[in-house]
C-alpha cells in the first residue's frame, strides 16, 4: 500500500488502523450513518424543539392533530393522542442508543473478564463456569423484578430519577446477558492456550497479565465484536420489554422500543408508526455491526498488511 | 475425558442444589404474589384463606425442603408407578401448582410436544441454514451474498418477535389466508391432511423463530471462519494442494466450531425454556407459555420446577460443549 | 350413543327441512377464544373470570341473573320471593324449589343433597373457597327434602340471591366430589378438571391454560339443546390477537374480552367476518386520591397511614381542582369507544343504586384553575403552582395497560396546564395487585399521590362494595396492608350510613341511601374521581347467532341457545 521507495515518517499504529479502516466502504458508510444517528438524536432536538410528551390540553385540538400521517407541520406524524413523532424519536434515541451501547459495554466487559479468566486460569474455571451456569439458569423476570424493588428507590433518591433508572436499567440489562459471551470467550481461550504462539510467549516467561492483554485478547476480539453487535440490539429490545413491565423508565418517557412496541397495535392502520422505530433500530444495529467489522479487520495485523 | 465427564457429573449435584435454592428464595423474595390473580370483589378475608389453602404463607425453608422432597422423591416415584403401574406413591402429595391446583409435572408434560415441535424444529432449521450461510460468508467476504447474509441477519435479530410475528399474521392470515393464526394443540397428526394441517401451522412460528435463531448463529459462524481463514494453517494447507472444498470444509470448518458449539449448546436448553414471545402471539401454549404465566401469577411452585428443570439442562449442555471442544481440537485438555 | 342418535336424527332432518336447526347437536363445532387460558373448571378453586365463565358451561347454580341484572331460574322451578312464600316474611330464610326429574350429566338424579354438599364444599375452613363472600352470613342450608333446600341466615338478608345465584356459586356432584372436602380439595384434579354438571356441555378434554374442550350434555334439560355438538374454548394471547381471529381471520366464532382501541375496533368491523358487542356491568375506571402522605422521607411504617395527612390532596378544593381538569368524554374516544361512557359515580349500576350525578362530566379548565388560586395555590416561576415555598408535584401511578398510559398521558397534560407537576409511574399488574406487604409498589400501600385502576363489585348489590370505604378498612401496616378502603377515606357520618344500609330492607330506601354513600365519596368529597364506566366488550363472528352479552353473570350464560346462523 505504501510506496516503499520513499522513506515515510514512521506511522503510530492507530494512524495505520485508520487508514486501514477508511479502506473498508462498509464500514466508513456505517460509521457516517452512525454519527449521523448519534447528530439526529443530540443535536436533533436543539433544531427541531417541540417538547415529545406535550399533548395538546384542548381536547378538540387533541383529537383534530392525533393519527396524522407526516406533513409539513409533523414531519414524521403524530401518535394516538397527537404527540410529534420526530420529536418523540429524537427523545427516545437518546436513551435506546445510550442504553443499548453502555449495556452492551457493560454485558461485554463482564463476559470477556469471566470468559478469559476462566479460560486462561485453570483453577477459576469451575467456580467462574458454575456461576455462569447459574446466571443462566435464574429467571429473568423475577430478578429484574427483585433488582428493581430494591434499588430504584435508593437510587432514584441519590441521582434523580432519570438518572437513577437509567443505571438501574443499563446495569440489570449488564448484568443479565453476559453469559454467553463469556461461554463464548471461554471456549476460544481454551484453544488459544494450546496454540505455538501462546507455548512461544509463555515459554520465554511472559507474565499472565502481559499474556492475556498481547496474546488472548487480540484473538478472541471476533466473537466479542458479534456479541456486542448482539447485543446491542437485544439491550434495546429488552428495555422496551422492562418498561412495559414498568420496570424501566416513566410510561410516558419515549425510547424507540416502546414506541415500536406501542406501534404493534396500531399496524395496520398507521404503519409508519413501527416503521420509523424499527429502522431506526435495525440501522443503528447495522451500522455498529459494520463498524465492527471495520474495525476487526483494521486491527488485525494480518488483513492490515495485505 | 471419561474422569473429567464423571466429576463434572458429580459436581453437577451440588451446583444444582445450590441454583434450586438461590432460585427457590429468588422467587419468593420476589414482588407480586398469588393474590393478583384473585379479583378485587374477592374480599381481604376469603383472600387470605385462600393463601393459606396454598401453604403459601409457611415459612420458606418449609417450603424449600418441601419442595426438595417432593420433586426428588415423590416425582420419581410417581415416574416409576406411570411405567410400572405399582403404587409406590400412593397418598403422597406431589408438586402442586397454585394456579390451576394441579401437578406440575403433569402439565410439563403436557406441554413438551407442542414446545419441541415449534421452537424445537425451529432451532433445527435455525441452525441448518445458519452454518452453510455463515461458512459460505465468509469464504466470500464481502461478496452480495454476504452483505446480503448480513443485511438479513441484522434486520432478523434488531426487529423484535413480537413485531415480525404480528406481521406475519397480518399477511399470511389476514390477507391470504395461508396461514391459521392460532396454534390448534389438540390437532393429532393421523393422516396427510392432518399432517399438512399441522406443516401449516407450525410454518409461522417456525419461521419467526428460525430467522432470529439464525441470524444469531450464522454471525458467530462467519466471524470464526473468517479468523482461521486468515490462519497459516490454511495457507499451508493450500500450498500443499490440498482441494478449496478440503481446505474450508475440513480444516477451517473444524476449528471455527468451537464458538458455534458454544452458541448451540446455550440455545438447546432454551427450546425447553419455550420461545415466551412467539408462543404468545401464535397461542402455541407451550412451556415458554406456561413459565411466564406462572411468574405474572407468583405461582412459585411452576416456576422452581420450570427453572430447576432448566437448570439441569444448562448444565448438562454446558458439559456437553466442554466434552466436544475437546473432541473438535484435541490439544484442549481439563485434566 | 345419544349424541351419536341426535346427530344422525339432526343430519336426517336437516336433508328434509334446512330450517330445522333446533335440534341438539346440529350445527357441529362452536370455538371461543380466551385471551386468558383457563386454569380449571371449579369456580369454587379459582376466582379468576376466565375459570368462572368456562365452568359455567358445566356447572350450573340454582338461579343467575340475565342480561338486565334480574334474577332467572335454571334448575328450579321459580324464583323465591316473600310473595309466593318462598323468603320468610323476617327474611332470615330461603327456600329454593328443584325441577323434578334433572338428572346430572351422568345420568344420576339432581337432588337437594348436592346443594348442601356445595355450601359445605365452599365453607370448610381448610378448602380456601374463592367464593366463600357468596355463603356469608348463612346459618345453616338445609335438605327438606329430595327436591327443597331451605338457607337460613343468621340475620334479616335483604339480598338472599347470593348463595346458589350467578355463576360465582355452582352446585357440585355431592358423589363426584365426596373425598374432595376441605385440604383435600386442591388434590381432586381428574374432578377440578372433568367436573360432573347440569350444564349444556361437558368436559371431554382438558388442558391447563390451554384448550378445553367441550361435547353437548346428552341429558341437559332441554332436549333440543344446545345446538352444537361440540364446543373448544381455546386460551392464551392477547386481546387484540383474540379480535383478530374472530374479526379477520374467521378462525374462531367468539372472542372474549377484546379490549382494543376505539380506532381497530372500527376497521376490524369493516372486514364484515364478525361484530362487536358490549355490555355495562359496574366496572369503573378511577383515580383515587390519597389523603395520606405518601412522601419516602417519613419512615417505613408511618408513610401512607393516617398518621400523617396528605400535604396537600386533604384539600377538598385541590382534589375537585384536579376532578374537573379532566375531559372524560375524550378518555372515552380515546381509549374505549364504545365499549365506555363518562360516570361521575363510583356505583354506575344498576339503576336503582345509580346516582344521576353528571357534574363532572363538563371540563372545566377555567374553574379548577379558580379553585388552585382561592386554595393558595399561586402560579410559580416555571408554571409550576407553589404555596408556602412547597411546588404542586404528583405522583401518579397505575398498572401497565396501552390504555392506561394513554390515560396517564392525557391527564398529566391536563393537570400540567393547571400548574401541576406530575410524575407518572405504572407498575407490573402482578406487582401492584398482588398485594405482597413486602412490595413498594402495590395499589393497597399506595406510595403515591394519586393512582387509577378499575373495580367493580359482584352481583347486583353494592352494600359490601361500599362498605369497603369504612374507617377500619384502610390498609395498614397493623392488617398487612389488606382492604380496599386505599384513600384512607375516614367519615364517621358513612360508616354510619353504611350501618343503616345494612339494616333497610327496602329496596328503594337501600337505594337511596347507596347513592348518598356514593356521592359522599364522589361528589361531596372528590376522594375518589371516577372516569369511565367500561364495559364487557367481546367479538362474535357474524355466523354465530344467539349471543346475548351479560354482565352480571357468566358471559357464556345463554350458551345453550348459541347457533349457527346458516
């Protein structure tokens, strides 16, 4: 790629993975609609500043504006009791991306933390692999239930309401789906350990430390990369589900699950109404699984040569 | 490999206890209770009666040992006199739901056809056509076929079942009317009508099912044969002549496995747990059904054995994927 | 055998005269979708509606009540009154007259001995009868001989239809259920499930919680019923997947409680396969006002009990404030359509206890606003109303339900544009109702300023459903948080008059003095704000005739003259 006959100032290695990533069309798309996304919902209701949850007090005025398909004045049309649907997706992507993306951070640094642990030091691997076992076995609902009895008050009172339920909710999403990358994780690890690389390093005495973070890591990064692509999108699904168990945020607190889970029942009348929700879902899920890709390709000092 | 499978199995036995009891108080420290089931016109006084005919109100541990009798003692018991007709467990009282006020394990089994043939067959077909697509994928990286594989993948598991489902019976009910958009459980498959009676309802919750359950293994399919495609291995292997065909489906297909092996593993137990979404949607009244019901109804009983029952079987998978890593690269070794 | 006779003899005629449908077992298969699957078949094990109404095609009571509320006999003779001597002239006595000749659906006579059997079924101490309300206050029920029962009461009832009446209280087989008493009651599963009755149908195959399926009585009481041969009551789903297969699909004939929006309901009944129907029971839809303050800062134990009153909702003027700030008429478009209308009262129906209270049904934004500023309730910096430096901030609570949001939503717009801030919250219905005393979040603890849900009451008479509201009945952490009573409403001027309530006999005295009680807590005081009068809303498809929806007792109640319109 570079031309060897003239003599470069040396490259960092970010510098060469970014220039490996713009190689990438995929990604580069994914990673433009992806800002473009995260634009829509940050700087999105600065511009366009009706408030999401107003409903217009009139009753007349209410039913004259509910149901509207989009239009100049609604952009993307109005829900069952007359609120803008733009603003409500702008309001309401704030919290998916942001939940979904620290959840799925969170489900991701747990599992791989497990699943090297348990790979890699063989004394762990029972106790750690027996927790997972119990982790999956526990039902869900129950704990959430449990976990949100206990600590929405106490957290509510110490950061806000708003806040307090988000970390209430990034966290049970966290701390509920971590399992299977750490199996995943795991399983790899376990193979990673017997290949010649690995004898290589251990044998010129390389701490284990230095050896999970130069060695392991960077060849498991694959299945953590379609994990956290999952899981970004069952960490949007699943806070949908937990406010429609009440357990997530104020019923009238717009997030792109809720909005397509209360547009299931109007379907066949407005489609639009899932329509908009779900795109914008499977866009975001999309684009971070492009960028995913991109970015593995980039760091992997193989493909990067080439 | 033998010795390691019997202390696991050994292991097991403990692991399982400890998960009944950490369920077992999980479920009970849970909010809700039993009496949302009974309406409002049901004064306070007949509601508490109605509790205590439950022997909901004993202590915990009463119930937890309670609980450990009758499903590891008098169930099997029962097992045995069901296939031999004797009469060892007769006058025992066995588990006993709250809600419907009979044996739990009665309506497991009930439930089990209709569960293994919908979310069962739906993970067979998940899987049958998440390998070939991941390992075709990732031959041709970035191929149409790919980025199509993938547009699929992502839009199959981003949109939840609950909404693909409605649509399907919005469209092959509804307006075809292909489809019943109601599970009929007391169909009994006798002849070929019935059987295509039974193809054609199964063929959407099926459908619902197996593209979520693909998109998700055929995603972990493509990424790990992508990374041993890279491999020295395989470039020796191709230098040495060896078949294209040799090469992915014998070298690289062996050791992308282990991932998949694992994805697997953690989702045949869930076939037993039932799909709780597509079953609702479809009425198929499976397990996933019957789980969920019991939760919203605190009817605890159900719900420990349910779980338990699942329990077990993540554990066993759990094993069993550990047994075939080995099988499938040899130099991994637990002793 | 018979069934297999009527079938042949109903195809035969059918070959000479198609008009002949009434004939038993003719039309072949009836199916009815449950959106809650039912559990069991003995309404004396489960409270539940679905269970009720089910069973009520098997087990059949003395008397029920039709579509209008009044009483009708089923496997008596008349229905007793102090005019033809059948209730005792003190009215501490009832005697009920059995049909000579009913036999059970095995073939056995029906006699008053399996009356006696039900009241001790439902009453022994250790069974957990879910309908032990309908046997209170009995003395002794009595065999006078094969075909009388006489029920004695401890003291005067003036509303004896109780015991033996509506599908909440079903006669048992004494044989069948003989070693079913007491603890053993729950064991009885082969019984609990395949019930002997008197009904138009019986059971041929149970499922949990998931289909039922049901085959003509031969020996029901009317030879030429019921029409269809077989019936499958299938369960699970939602409501709106229940409309659809009746409404859109075709698959099924009848739907039971399709709660939809206003909107589907219309576009469903477009597609011409079925239609709704709907019918006004007592269910009404209402935001309770706590009188306690609920605040999290007062120590557990003390928050929401009567030792600390409500910072502000104590005020009657707030409380009428935010009454009148509501359009009713809009949450009825927008949330039930027809199957709704506006009330004003906690007791809709039936007519006689029916206040013609209709205050509330004009919003009165202007007014409630004049009622904040004379409470000294000043508009604040940020819109928001403040007295003594203490903002106007509500937390509203309620179950989780599409409509209820929408409700929510709607009235938190309402109240904002008073200078209200209101906070939402809705719970999970197994959390809230559930009544768990170790659970925040149930309606009985009420953490919250204001909360909605629905209730109704039994039957026809309102006495036990306002007598809820008595001082004694406020959950508390000394009763577990149990009773209804979730205001802590406490006037000694009603208890009074639910004393006196007690006590009148006379039907139109009694009616006066329930719609006092009712006005006292509605209009008089606002504690409680009822919104909407629902009612039964259910689909049956436009082949099935005979369909009569009833609110007063099993919806299933006239299955036995369902047909199929050919």
């Amino acid at each position: 790629m570079t031309d060897t006959s003239v003599i470069e100032k040396p490259r960092s290695q970010w510098a060469d993975v970014w220039s490996q990533f713009k190689t990438h069309k995929g990604a580069v798309a994914a990673l433009t609609v992806f800002v473009l996304l995260i634009l829509f919902v940050t700087i999105g209701p600065f511009i366009w500043t009706v408030d999401p949850s107003y409903i217009n007090p009139n009753g007349a005025e209410m039913i004259r504006t509910r149901n509207k398909p989009p239009s100049w004045q609604f952009p993307l049309g109005t829900d069952q009791l007359g609120r803008d649907m733009l603003a409500r997706m702008m309001k309401g992507g704030q919290v998916s991306i942001a939940v979904g993306m620290v959840a799925m951070l969170i489900s991701i640094f747990l599992g791989t933390l497990v699943g090297v642990t348990a790979g890699y030091f063989k004394r762990l691997d029972g106790p750690l692999m027996r927790l997972t076992d119990l982790f999956l076995a526990l039902p869900l609902l129950p704990l959430l239930l449990v976990m949100v009895m206990l600590f929405r008050d106490p957290l509510a009172r110490a950061m806000g309401p708003e806040s307090g339920t988000f970390l209430l909710i990034v966290f049970a999403i966290g701390v509920t789906s971590w399992m299977q990358a750490a199996r995943i994780v795991r399983g790899e690890v376990l193979a990673l350990k017997e290949r010649e690389f690995v004898l290589a390093a251990r044998s010129i005495g390389t701490p284990s430390r230095r050896m999970i973070l130069r060695h392991i890591l960077p060849n498991v990064v694959s299945p953590i990369m379609v994990s956290a692509t999952l899981g970004i999108a069952s960490a949007i699904i699943t806070e949908s589900a937990l406010s429609f168990l009440g357990l997530g945020f104020p019923p009238d607190f717009p997030t792109w699950g809720r909005l397509l889970f209360d547009g299931v029942d109007y379907i066949q009348q407005y489609p639009e109404r899932v329509i908009w929700p779900g795109v914008a879902i499977s866009l975001t899920v999309l684009s971070v699984n492009y960028i995913g890709d991109g970015l593995r390709d980039a760091l992997d000092p193989r493909i990067r040569g080439r | 490999m033998l010795t390691f499978t019997i202390r696991r199995l050994l292991l097991a036995i403990p692991t399982l206890l400890f998960i009944s009891l950490v369920i077992f108080l999980l479920v009970d420290f849970a909010p809700g209770s039993p009496m949302s089931q009974i309406p409002l016109t049901v004064p306070p006084e007949v509601r508490l009666k109605i509790i205590e005919a439950m022997g909901a109100n004993e202590p915990i541990f009463v119930r937890y040992l309670l609980w450990l009798k009758q499903f590891f003692y008098v169930e099997p018991l029962v097992l045995i006199d069901s296939i031999f007709g004797s009469s060892y467990s007769q006058g025992m009282q066995r588990i006993v739901s709250w809600q419907s006020r009979s044996p739990v394990m009665d309506i497991i089994v009930e439930r089990m056809p209709q569960t293994l043939t919908v979310v069962g067959s739906a993970y067979v077909i998940g899987v049958i056509i998440a390998v070939p697509i991941g390992i075709y994928s990732a031959y041709r990286q970035y191929s149409w076929f790919d980025q199509l594989g993938t547009f699929i993948a992502m839009i199959g598991f981003s949109v939840p079942t609950f909404f693909t489902g409605v649509v399907l019976i919005l469209v092959f009910s509804v307006n075809l009317g292909w489809f019943p958009s109601i599970y009929n459980t007391s169909l009994k498959v006798t002849d070929w009508d019935s059987f295509m009676l039974q193809v054609k309802q199964m063929a959407m919750p099926v459908a619902v099912l197996a593209l979520y359950n693909a998109s998700q293994i055929s995603r972990y399919m493509r990424s790990s044969m992508l990374d041993n495609l890279a491999q020295d291995y395989v470039r020796t292997a191709r230098a040495k002549g060896m078949s294209e065909r040799v090469v992915v489906l014998k070298h690289v297909l062996r050791n992308s496995l282990i991932p998949v092996v694992t994805v697997i593993a953690l989702g045949i137990p869930t076939i037993f747990g039932g799909a709780i979404i597509t079953e609702q949607v479809f009425k198929v009244n499976g397990l996933g059904a019957l789980l969920i019901n019991a939760i919203q109804g605190s009817d605890l009983p159900m719900v420990q054995t349910l779980t338990f029952i699942f329990a077990v079987l993540i554990v066993m998978f759990n094993l069993i994927a550990d047994v075939l890593y080995g099988m499938l690269d040899p130099r991994i070794r637990y002793d | 055998m018979k069934l297999k006779t009527a079938l042949l003899g109903a195809a035969a005629t059918l070959a000479f005269a198609p008009a002949a449908f009434a004939e038993r077992g003719a039309d072949g298969n009836v199916k009815v979708l449950y959106s809650q699957a039912v559990s069991i078949m003995n309404a004396y094990l489960s409270s539940g509606t679905k269970d009720v109404e089910v069973g009520s095609l098997v087990l059949e009571p003395l008397a029920g009540f039709d579509q209008d509320g009044n009483v009708i006999p089923r496997l008596v003779t008349e229905i007793p009154s102090v005019e033809n001597g059948g209730i005792s002239e003190d009215l501490t006595t009832i005697t009920w007259k059995i049909t000579p000749g009913l036999v059970w659906s095995d073939g056995t006579p029906f006699t008053s001995a399996d009356a006696v059997f039900s009241y001790q079924y439902c009453t022994d101490p250790a069974g957990g009868c879910a309908q032990a309300a309908r046997y209170e206050g009995i003395e002794k029920v009595e065999a006078i001989d094969e075909l009388t029962v006489k029920i004695t009461w401890t003291a005067p009832k003036p509303n004896p239809f109780t015991a033996f009446v509506g599908g909440t209280s079903p006669i048992l087989q004494a044989a069948q259920f003989a070693n079913c008493l007491g603890a053993a009651a729950p064991t009885c599963t082969e019984q609990n499930f395949k019930p002997i009755g008197t009904g138009p149908f019986m059971v041929t195959d149970f499922k949990v919680n998931d289909v039922v399926e049901l085959a003509a009585n031969p020996n029901y009481r009317d030879p030429a019923k019921p029409a269809f041969a077989t019936m499958t009551v299938k369960g699970g789903g939602d409501a709106a997947g229940a409309a659809r297969a009746v409404m859109e699909t075709g698959e099924f004939d009848y739907a039971w409680n399709t709660q939809i929006n206003p909107e589907l309901q219309v576009q469903m009944e477009k597609g011409g396969k079925g239609q709704f129907v709907s019918a006004f029971g007592t269910l009404v839809e209402r935001i309770e006002m706590n009188l306690t303050n609920p605040s999290p800062d007062l120590p557990e134990g003390e928050r929401s009990t009567a030792a600390h009153p409500h910072p502000f909702l104590s005020d009657l003027r707030v409380r009428k404030a935010l009454s009148m700030a509501i359009d009713r008429a809009l949450l009825v478009e927008v949330g039930y359509g027809n199957a709704g209308q506006p009330t004003c009262n906690l007791v809709p129906a039936p007519a006689t206890f029916a206040s013609p209270n209709t205050d509330c049904i004009a919003q009165d934004m202007d007014g409630a606003k004049a009622l904040l500023d004379e409470a000294g309730w000043t508009v604040g910096a940020n819109g928001i109303r403040e007295k003594d430096g203490k903002p106007l901030k509500i937390l509203y609570q309620t179950s989780v339900n599409a409509v209820r949001q929408d409700f929510q939503a709607l009235i938190k717009g309402w109240w904002n544009e008073l200078g209200v801030d209101v906070e939402l919250k809705s719970i999970d219905g197994g959390v809230y109702f559930g009544g768990d005393p170790g659970s925040p979040d149930t309606f009985q603890k009420f953490y919250a300023d204001v909360e909605m849900y629905a209730n109704n009451f039994d039957g026809t008479d309102p006495e036990p459903y306002l007598a809820q509201y008595l001082c004694d009945k406020a959950p508390s952490p000394a009763n577990g948080w149990q009773g209804e009573n979730v205001n802590r409403f406490c006037d000694p001027a009603y208890d009074a008059l639910v004393a006196e309530l007690a006590a009148t006999r006379d039907m139109d005295k009694r009616g006066e003095i329930a719609i006092r009680l009712n006005e006292m807590l509605t209009k008089d005081s606002y504690v409680i704000v009822p919104l909407v009068h629902r009612g039964r809303l259910s689909a049956h498809s436009t082949t099935l005739g005979g369909v009569v929806l009833n609110t007063w007792d099993s919806e299933l109640w006239n299955a036995s003259d369902w047909f199929r319109i050919k």
